[in-house]
C-alpha cells in the first residue's frame, strides 16, 4: 500500500501515475470505488453548471503560488495553511480550493479531496485545473482497484476481460480479442465479454465471425439491444440488405427510444429501393434526435425519390442547419480552450 500511496503522490505532483504492465488505459472501473466514478462524472457534466453559479473570488496569487511551491517541495503543512488563510479571506476562491484538494491528495486524504474538488466544480464548473485534478484522482483510484484485483485473481476471467479492454483502448484489437477469448473459455456466461468481442471484430471487417458471438448472445437474450443492431450492422457490412432490414427493424423494437436504429433501418431500406417506407422510418427517427443531421439528409432524399420536391427541401435545409451549427459549436468549443490556455 505504501507503493501505491508514492505512486499516488507522485501522479498528483507531477504528472501521470506509473502504471506496470499492461494495464494502463482501464476502462470500467469494478467494486467500490465505482459510486465515486459516477458522482466525479456527474460533476463533469454541462448540466451541473445549472446548480450553481461561477463566480469565482480571486485569492492573492503571489500566496497561492507560494503554497504550490510548498507542495512541490513536499511542505504540506505550510501548502494547507497558505491554502485555508487564502479560503478564509476569499471564501469562494475555487483556485484555492484546487490548492487544499492537491495538499489532501498528496497525504492520502483522498475523500477530503474528493469533496473539497465538489465544492470547487458546484462554484465553478468550468474550471480548468478543478476538473484536472478530479480526473486525476478518479483515474488513479480506478487503477488501485484493478491492482488489487489482478493481485487477488490474476488468472480470473474478470482480470482477462480488464486486460482485453486495456488492449481495446490501446488500439490493440488483435491482443484485445485474445484475452476476450480466454475470459470466455474460463467463463461463458459473461455476457459483456461476448459483446467486446463481437464488436471489435466487427469494427475490424471480421463480420461472419462477429455474427456468431452476436448468435450467443441472442440465443441467451433474444431482445439484446446491442447484439441486434450490431448484427444488423454485419449484414449490412456482408452485403446482405435483407438481413439488415430485418435485425435493425428488432432493434428498433427492442428500443422503441433509439434513434440511430431507425437511422440505419431507413438508410437499408433506401438501398433496397423502399424510400417510401424510409420516410416514415426516418420520420421517427428525427422525432426521437432532433439533432441527427445524417437522418434529415437521407429523408430528404427519400423524399426526393417518393415525389415530395418541397419537403425534401426542407429536410435538406435542416440537416445544412444542423451541420453549420455543429460547426459553431466546435468552433466556440476550441476558441474557449484556447481563452482559457492563454488565461493560465
């Protein structure tokens, strides 16, 4: 545990955690620590900007900068002080508080640091460094858990499966599925470990082979959202329109709510020379995600074909107002990290 807490230190110090082996880039995140990954996520959020307000009460930043040097140089005590003085002066001054929660992370007073980082993003959401270091205190708890757990099963299915989404992310596919593989032949029945295979295999061309592990699933779980569309997918990948038509059809009928299904569902049926059944599949679509310019594009076109010039035009015109508020909203994106870069 002592290894670990340096490991810990030196990654809110100084930089990313050291991470042996190939477990590196995890995922999921397993056991207790998983309530403080959601409640961390959920502080990300854009929508938690709504709970409070931004405002942000400047603290000295000659003593603030004084405590950041007194944590680099392992003065903890005095970083604190500096760190609470400036708190009681500035009571909302949320660089302070991004100070206090480094000084608790450093000492292994990780709960501390997790509410003192809360009550900097509920004062400013957007805060650059707060959401830094709450990321990296979630990041650096997830992967003591999965340390304790390669330690305790290092042979379990489960560590197989956490060493094939380590591929997974790594961009590892070959080595990914290997270890999916072997998490099955230990134990069948995960469910969660089919469908990663099933899905990199498709991602790789691989369709026939994916469709047999989609099967799996789908003879245990008949209504199994992602192993009908994901099938549907390989169809539509194999040529075979028909096939596609009909597992994107059961998805959309496993969820009623999802949009991208009716997407896909339309634009098979366009191939099959059925735009007239397209519209009203793409129709449902744009109902259920507004926002889903590819679907206002190929209703537009199925329009087209069905003899409907003037609505197709507004479809058009729809999906070309999405794409150039997409644009926007990429742009203002960069151009605020880019304020907020300059600003540090």
């Amino acid at each position: 545990m002592q290894d670990s807490r340096i490991a810990l230190e030196n990654c809110f110090l100084r930089g990313p955690l050291p991470v042996r082996g190939v477990i590196s880039r995890p995922r999921r995140v397993p056991g207790r620590i998983g309530e403080f990954i959601c409640t961390a996520l959920f502080l990300l959020l854009p929508g938690a900007s709504l709970l409070a307000q931004s405002s942000r009460n400047p603290a000295s930043p000659g003593s603030l900068n004084l405590g950041v040097q007194a944590l680099y140089a392992g003065e903890y005590a005095k970083a604190e002080m500096i760190a609470r003085q400036q708190l009681r002066d500035h009571s909302r001054s949320v660089d302070a508080l991004v100070l206090l929660a480094r000084v608790q992370m450093a000492q292994g007073k990780y709960p501390l640091a997790f509410d003192t980082l809360r009550k900097a993003l509920r004062q400013s959401p957007d805060h650059v460094d707060a959401l830094y270091f709450a990321g990296k205190l979630a990041s650096a708890l997830s992967q003591l858990e999965y340390r304790q757990l390669v330690q305790l099963a290092p042979s379990s299915s489960r560590v197989h499966q956490l060493m094939g989404d380590t591929y997974q992310s790594d961009g590892d596919l070959e080595k990914a599925q290997a270890e999916y593989r072997t998490a099955l032949s230990l134990q069948p029945d995960l469910i969660e470990v089919e469908l990663e295979l099933a899905e990199t295999l498709r991602t790789q061309g691989h369709f026939e082979e994916a469709l047999k592990h989609y099967t799996a699933i789908l003879t245990r779980l008949p209504r199994h959202f992602p192993s009908l569309f994901g099938t549907g997918l390989c169809f539509k990948g194999l040529q075979e329109v028909d096939k596609s038509i009909k597992f994107f059809g059961l998805a959309a009928g496993a969820d009623p709510g999802d949009a991208p299904s009716r997407f896909a569902l339309g634009a098979a049926l366009i191939q099959k020379g059925e735009p007239g059944k397209a519209v009203e599949v793409l129709k449902s679509a744009v109902r259920l995600d507004p926002s889903l310019q590819g679907a206002y594009s190929l209703l537009g076109r199925a329009l087209q074909l069905t003899g409907q010039p003037e609505q197709a035009a507004l479809a058009f015109k729809q999906a070309q107002l999405l794409a150039d508020q997409q644009l926007q909203s990429r742009q203002a994106r960069m151009k605020k990290a880019l304020d907020a870069q300059a600003k540090r």
